[in-house]
C-alpha cells in the first residue's frame, strides 16, 4: 500500500536520502535550489514535499501544492531499482483518492518520444492537456523560462487562471527564498 510521509523540516533524515534522486531525476531548470528547498519546508505550509512508501520501504518522492481551489503536483520521482512496480501509477491513484479538488500539473510539449511516453502515462491515469499555451518561469532568477503544456485531472473553465497562479506562487514568490 502506497503511503506519502510529508516531510516539514530541514534536518529530517528522510529529505538526506531523497536529495540524490530529486537531483538525478530533474535536470537543474526543473528543480530548486536544494537551500531554498529546505527553507520552503518549514516556510510554506502549502508545499507538502513527501517521501513514498510502499509498505515500509521507502521507494521516492512526491511533491505538491495545496492552493486552495487547486492542486498543483510538482515533482514525483522513483527510485531506479523501484520502477517497473507500477508506484507512479499508485501515487496517481493515491492523489486522486485523497486530494479530491482538481489536480493541475506541468509537462513538456509532445516533441520527443519521452515527452509523449510521459503524456501517455498521465492521460491513462485520468489527466489530459487542458493548456498548450503556457510559460514556466524559471526555478532562478537568472534562467529562461519554459514553453510547457498543462495537464489537469479534469477540464476546468479557470485553467488559465489557475496557470497564473501556479506562476506566482510555485517559482515567483519562492525567488525570496534563494538568498
């Protein structure tokens, strides 16, 4: 059974262990600085950054934002030698049990075969593209934005606005935190 263990301070053992695979898993445009990670922990009540487990082994981690009308589900990563064991999957399912708003999510265009792999697994977990004409800001001041297209586990009229607050909230307001 799957089970998500929020993580809320810096010096949980739990984050050491997961730090390696959220740095291998995400190119560095993707992800945060892992400093400014470790303030939002304890800085912003909205984040829920969670380790997975599958029973009692520990098999990733799973990452959302609780934005009152909205999810938005950030990062969710496996460890290698846990894949294949259908945890994604599980989580999406977890996600869906117990988040029951709508749950808004970001993916790259389907340029590239992984791209479209990537788009098949969410669209056969009940997510589909509600909007193709949106722009990720950068997780760093000093970065270019990214074309993105967003995903949602159902279609919903306020997309497009829920898309702006995703950019305010997730990568402009967080900027604070890297100094």
């Amino acid at each position: 059974m799957i089970r998500l263990t929020r993580i809320t301070r810096a010096d949980d053992p739990l984050l050491e262990r997961l730090v390696p695979l959220y740095t291998e898993s995400f190119p560095e445009e993707e992800r945060r600085d892992i400093k400014q990670l470790k303030l939002l922990l304890t800085e912003a009540p909205e984040m829920y950054w969670n380790a997975i487990f599958d029973g009692d082994e520990l098999c990733g981690l799973a990452s959302y934002w609780d934005l009152g009308d909205f999810y938005y589900m950030e990062h969710l990563a496996v460890f290698p030698e846990m894949r294949n064991r259908k945890i994604g999957q599980r989580v999406l399912d977890y996600w869906r049990t117990e988040l029951p708003k709508l749950r808004l999510l970001e993916v790259e265009p389907a340029e590239e075969e992984m791209a479209c792999r990537r788009i098949g697994f969410y669209e056969r977990n009940g997510y589909e593209v509600v909007y193709k004409d949106y722009v990720q800001p950068s997780y760093r001041a000093d970065e270019p934005a990214c074309p993105l297209w967003i995903m949602a586990s159902a279609p919903h009229p306020d997309v497009e606005a829920y898309a702006q607050t995703i950019q305010e909230k997730i990568y402009r307001e967080p900027l604070k935190f890297l100094h």
